[in-house]
C-alpha cells in the first residue's frame, strides 16, 4: 500500500507538470491569440500578412514537429530551450493560431453599428477597439478559449517525447516500474478529466460575470 | 450676416453603380434648425452620415465651421484629409442614430462619460458631473447605474442625445431618432430635442418622418428626392404651400398614413 502511495506521488508531480504546461502554455497563446488576430483585422498590409502567415504556418503544421524543432533544431540556432520551456513555446504557438482566428471571428462579430458610435464619439481606432469592440468580442471569444484550452491541456501530453516529467510521462514511468497497466492509467484518466472540467467550470464562470447586465435581466 | 457653418458644395456620392447624391449643394447658418424630410431612399441619411464621416464622398466639398472636412490645405494646396484631420473635424459634430447604438456592455453614465474622458482628456469626476447635469436634462438622472438593456427604447434614445451631447459639439445630427420607437414613447423623445432647440443655440440638422414634429421644430424645411433637394422652404410655405408636384404628393401619402402635418 505505501508502495502504491509512492506512485501515486510520481503521478501528481507528473500532474503539476501538466498543470504548469498548461498554464504557460495558455497564457502564451492567449498573447499570441490577441496579437494574430488583431494583426488580422489590421488596416496595415504588413500586419495582415504576418498574422495570416503566423496562423496558417502552425495550423498547418503538427504540434509534434514543432515541438522537435522547438527542442532539437532551435539549439542549432544558438538558443537552447530547457524541456518545459520548449513546451511551453510549441504549445502556445500552436494553440495561439487556432485562437487568433477565435479573436479575429468575435471581433467582426460586433456589430458595425458600434464601430460607427465609435466615430461618431470620436473615439481612435485603437480607443474603440480597446473600450468597446474588445470588451463584446471578449464574450463571443470565451467558450471557444475554453475548449481551445482544454485542447492545450490534452496537447500537453507530447512533451512526454521529450522527456518532461508531465502526467502521460509518469504515468509510463510507474507502468514500466509496477507492471500494473491499469492503475497509472486509471489515475491519469481521470486527473486529465478532471482538469478538463475545472477548465470548463472556470470558463463558465467568468462568462456569466462578464455577461452580467448585459441581458437586461442580471444585474 | 454671418457665414454658414455648413457649405455643401456640389457633392457626389455612389454606392456601386447607384449614384445617391449628384451634385447636391445646401448651406446651414449657425444655430439653424433645419429638417430634412422625403420619400425613403432619397439620401436624407447618406448626407448626415456622410458629414459625420461615415462615408466618403466621391466628389465635391464640404466646409464645416470654416474649414474644409474631406480636404487640408497645405500650402495653399488642397489635400485629401488624413485621420488626424478627420478627428479634429470630428468634434464639432455629433449624431444621434435611429436604433441607438448605446455601449451594451456599459452603464448609462460610463456610455455618457466615455468619449470626453477618452477624448478630452476630462477627469473622470468632472465627465461624471457633466453627465450627470446632461441625463438630468433628458430626465434620466435616476438611470445613471443603469444597462441599456434594462432601458425602454425611448430612455435608450435619450440616453444616446446625452452621450452626444457630452462632448459639446456645434451641430447635432438625428437621423429618424423616433422611427425605431413605440408610438407612446416618441413624445418623450421629442420633448427633449424640443428642449435643446429652446435652450441652446446648436445647430440642428433632423431628418424625420415626424411632419408635425418639422415643422414646429424647424427653422428650414429641406425636402429630398432621389438624392436632390426639390424644394426647400419655411416650414409653413413647405408643409401648408408646397410649390413642387412632388413635394404635394408626398405629403399627400404621408398624411394619407396617418401623420399629423
Ligand atoms: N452602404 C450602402 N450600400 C449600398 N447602398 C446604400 C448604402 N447606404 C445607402 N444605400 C442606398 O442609398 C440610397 C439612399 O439611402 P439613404 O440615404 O439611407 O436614404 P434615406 O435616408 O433618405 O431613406 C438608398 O437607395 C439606399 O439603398
Ligand atoms: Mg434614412
């Protein structure tokens, strides 16, 4: 039974790897989400094609390759990153391009009638975006920021190829010790769930605080 | 006699093929009323949209406050206007629109005190005091904390009159500012311009369908058809007398549709 404590505890550490990865990882990519997709709707040339090249190079390329170029070809350009770095890097690119579209999508999603009271405020360019389309793109982003994280969260997983300690990693490890297929795998089910859910339940929350007032009915 | 403060002069403006206005030319004097009233499609809209630079015009010039809106001149040269340009033409007119366009996701009085305080540079304590004065004055002041969701769309629309207001331009543009209301709300709206035309000496350029609304309200009548002014005149010689054979039958059919002339 201690025994079994012991690689329970390997599983958590894995688990707090994960849980890092993801953290990181979703900031990074929210940065980058907001970057991209605002480059999108640029007025600028120059910007457009920098994001529609950025989103379209890591959309259309494998979490795994860049994670390999991240970790393996990098180091041949003189930049060494240690393993969690290089999963954070991989992972909020990637995810960061399938989210720049989320950001670009929910800001044509407001309506023209009020970039036009922008206007005729006299508001900046950068003035509307920032106090009145960004705040009502926000809602429209936030479901799909939450799967997009959940998808981050699943992704985490490939850092296990290069050997970062995370939960799949652990998991193998106390596999490979025990013998015992069932009980790593189990635990690493549902901890991966359960992050999923607290993931969602977060989401959700922070949804329907941002929606407050908005309806008329909750204030 | 002092300058007009606003010189439109022979202005183009098309959507695609469809040519909206072609050639048209109207002066406003200062503090003037004036109502711009006609058939539905007649570009009534397109020219306050396009003096609140809404939309571009395709050619001609138009002079605000003495100065040219869509052109600079540099060394006695007249330029396209650039967006530093625009902005400072900007402040010297503001608009009302027919469905609103309230900040859903702000409070009545963030809605009022936003712009002055981004545009101005006004703390936010003075932008609260003058907002506070202005929701006052269109009988909101108990819906300062209040979401434009929780409005009826008459308190809407005074709301949207107090955010113009806010930032104190010379002239005021409303477009159909009543058409979006339920008829027992429109009074209430009305009452307010009625207010601001009594108590200020702003500029006022209305275009509505409101005929007995025009013509107590207004200093000038214009009446519009397809992208022309056919006749312009005091309210009494436009709505009692009008000269034109267009003019009479459109305000036949709009009499016939149950408004009051
Ligand atoms: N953005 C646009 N694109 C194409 N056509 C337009 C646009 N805006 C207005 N129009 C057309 O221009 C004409 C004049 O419109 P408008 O100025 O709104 O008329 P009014 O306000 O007098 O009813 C209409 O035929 C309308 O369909
Ligand atoms: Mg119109």
């Amino acid at each position: 039974m201690t025994q079994w404590s012991g690689y329970l505890g390997l599983i958590l550490q894995g688990a707090l790897v994960t849980i890092e990865l993801t953290l990181m990882g979703s900031v990074l990519a929210l940065i980058m989400a907001f970057l991209a997709g605002m480059g999108r709707v640029s007025r600028f040339f120059i910007l457009r094609a920098i994001a529609t090249a950025y989103i379209e190079f890591f959309r259309g390329t494998s979490i795994f390759v860049q994670l390999f170029w991240a970790y393996f070809v990098l180091p041949f350009a003189g930049l060494s990153l240690t393993p969690l770095q290089a999963g954070v890097l991989a992972l909020g690119l990637n995810v960061g391009a399938y989210a720049a579209e989320v950001v670009r999508g929910a800001i044509l999603s407001v309506g023209r009638e009020q970039y036009e009271a922008c206007t005729a405020l006299n508001l900046g360019r950068w003035q509307g975006m920032r106090h009145v389309i960004l705040p009502q793109a926000l809602l429209v982003m936030l479901p799909t920021f939450g799967n997009n994280a959940i998808e981050l969260l699943k992704a985490t997983s490939v850092v296990s190829l290069i050997s970062l300690a995370d939960l799949t990693f652990q998991a193998q490890v106390v596999r490979s010790q025990t013998g015992s297929t069932l009980m790593p795998f189990a635990s690493v089910l549902v901890i991966y769930f359960a992050l999923a859910l607290i993931i969602s339940w977060g989401v959700r929350t922070l949804e329907r605080r941002m929606a407050r007032g908005l309806d008329g009915v909750r204030v | 006699m002092p300058a007009p403060i606003i010189k439109v002069d022979a202005i183009s403006k098309s959507f695609g093929a469809f040519k909206v206005l072609d050639g048209l030319s109207m002066q406003v004097m200062p503090g003037e009323k004036l109502a711009l009233i006609g058939p539905s499609g007649s570009g009534k809209t397109t020219i306050l949209r396009i003096l609140m630079t809404l939309e571009r015009i395709d050619g001609g010039h138009i002079q605000v406050d003495g100065e040219q809106l869509y052109h600079m001149e540099r060394n006695g040269q007249l330029l396209p206007a650039d967006e530093r340009h625009l902005a400072r033409m900007r402040q010297k007119i503001g608009m009302v629109f027919q469905l609103f366009n309230l900040f859903p996701h702000k409070c009545v009085m963030d809605n009022v005190t936003l712009a002055p305080m981004l545009t101005k540079g006004v703390a936010r304590a003075a932008a609260e005091k003058r907002a506070m004065e202005l929701l006052d004055m269109v009988g909101l002041a108990d819906k300062a904390k209040a979401m434009p969701a929780q409005l009826s769309g008459g308190q809407k629309q005074r709301v949207a009159i107090a955010r113009a207001l806010a930032l104190s331009p010379k002239i005021m543009l409303f477009d159909e500012v009543t058409s979006a209301l339920d008829p027992e709300l429109v009074e209430e709206v009305l009452n307010v311009m009625r207010k601001l035309a009594a108590e200020t000496d702003m500029t006022m350029l209305l275009v509505t369908h409101e005929m007995g609304f025009a013509h107590d309200f207004a200093d000038r009548v214009l009446f519009f058809d397809r992208g022309r002014i056919v006749e312009e005149g005091k309210p009494d010689e436009i709505f009692r007398h009008p000269k034109q054979e267009r003019t009479q039958s459109f305000l036949k059919k709009i009499i016939a549709a149950g408004h009051r002339v």
